[in-house]
C-alpha cells in the first residue's frame, strides 16, 4: 500500500520590516520584507501537525532573498523586535489530524462505553436466566413429606405450619428449603387455592415466617419465602420486598438469594434445627 507523507509548507505572515533597515545588496533602506511561513508534518496530504517555522527576508527593488542565517545584526534585531510585536501564528487547521484522531479516540472510546453498558444489560438478563433456572429446578425438589434427615427444616416448617392453617388442603403443600450463606430459601408448591380469597392468601406465609422464627431461634438470616401455584408463582416475601396480592407475584425477588456463589446446605445441616430436634 502506498503510504504518503511528508512535510509541507503555508505562509502565514508577510511585513515590511521597519527601522530603516538597509538592503546589504542594493543599500535601499525599508524595502526588507520578511515573510514567515509554518511547516506542518501530513499523511496523505492531511495535516497532523505544524513542526515549525521558518521565516525569509525579500528586498522589494532588488529582489535580493535572504535566510536567517544570512542576516546581520541590525537585520536580526529589526526582524525580531517585529516579530514580537506582531508574532506569527501557524494556524488551527494545521492541526486537524490530531484533531482527527483526538476525536476518534473520544468516539472509539464512547462506542465501547455504549457497547458495555448494552452488554452489562445482556449479562444481567441472562444471570437473570441462570438465576431463574435455579429456581424452578428448586421448586421442583418440592416434596409433600419432606424428609427429616435430608431437609429437616422444611419437615419442622411443614408440621409448625399444619396446626397454625385451617381451610387449606395442608396435604397438598409442598416444601423444599435451602440456605445459601446467609441466606435462606423456603419454597411451598400448592395445586389448588381456588376456595381461599388473594387477599387470605398472605396468611400461608406469615404462618411459614412465624413457625420459622421459631424453628430457627438465635440464628440470623436473610429470609425469601415464595409460595408457589398451579400456574405461577402466587406469594413472594423477601428481604428485598414482597408481593403478597395472592394472585400473581414478581418472582424476581427471590433471584437474589442466589447472587453469591452457591454455598448451598441441606437443612439438616442447620444447627439451629438439630437444636429443635433434640
């Protein structure tokens, strides 16, 4: 590929120089002109940057050219007194390849920011599906006699809360519990609360809560509590707020009892159920 680039040349400032400064060629006096140009560094013809100046002396009558290097002194102080009074600018746009490329890492620099952030919402959504896969594998663990050496504390749960519910089918409910943490997990699966109003729904899981408190005794956890139904999640109660309308609850609520990494106990493990136990 061919890749031009190179330096290039602009005037940017022209002035009779004053002082009767004399030509050294044709002793005219105030007929030096001295004209400055920029150089600037360019790729493809794109200027990037200036990379100088350079400045040259003309006689006006004899057309006498002279460099820096040729000038006097008197010349050299005449061409300096008016270049401080009026100095040389090289111009913005000599630049603008900087520019260009200041302006691209801004863009590149935004797109991936965007990008991230579009990202970030794609990884939360599908922690959201790993986390709701969890879940339902553990509403599927759900039994309707819990076993007491595998989850005692849903079987202690499930024998509190048959004495403290009348007008439900306690047959019918299921338990599963899991503690990960700090956290702790009781999930009830029911077939049938047609006969029982939304708004009495509520009671099933106070009745869990309070029989838990009481299982649980000194132990401190983040509780979630989900009953679910037939066809979707009916009551959910969670550290992090809960949906007890009885109809259609944000099964969302429980996803963050598994955010940390799953350190996951039986209930049997629990000491404070082998308290309860003995």
């Amino acid at each position: 590929m061919l890749f031009l680039f190179g330096t290039r040349a602009t005037r940017i400032h022209r002035k009779v120089l004053e002082d009767n400064t004399e030509c050294v060629n044709c002793n005219n006096q105030n007929t030096l002109i001295a004209t400055t140009y920029s150089r600037y560094f360019h790729i493809f013809w794109i200027p990037f940057l200036p990379v100088g100046k350079t400045t040259i002396l003309e006689c006006s009558h004899c057309k006498k050219s002279y460099a820096e290097s040729d000038l006097n002194e008197t010349i050299k102080q005449s061409l300096v007194k008016s270049q401080e009074a009026d100095p040389p600018k090289s111009p913005t746009w000599q630049g603008c390849g900087c520019l260009l490329i200041f302006a691209f890492v801004i863009f590149s620099t935004l797109s991936m920011l965007i990008g991230y952030l579009f990202n970030k919402d794609e990884i939360d959504e599908s922690m959201d599906d790993v986390r709701s896969e969890y879940l339902q594998d553990d509403i599927a663990k759900t039994r309707n006699n819990p076993d007491k050496k595998t989850d005692s504390l849903s079987f202690y749960i499930k024998t509190c809360v048959d004495i403290s519910i009348e007008g439900i089918d306690m047959d019918q409910i299921r338990y599963y519990s899991k503690i990960n943490e700090d956290k702790l997990l009781i999930l009830l699966k029911v077939g049938d609360m047609k006969k029982i109003e939304p708004s009495s729904r509520k009671e099933l899981v106070y009745a869990v809560q309070n029989c838990l408190d009481f299982i649980t005794k000194e132990k401190k956890y983040q509780t979630y509590i989900a009953v679910d139904g037939k066809w979707n999640m009916l009551l959910v109660k969670t550290p992090q707020g809960s949906d007890l309308g009885g109809k259609f609850a944000d099964s969302k609520l429980l996803l963050p009892f598994y955010d940390t990494k799953l350190k996951v106990k039986e209930k049997n493990q629990d000491t404070a159920t082998e308290d309860t136990e003995e």
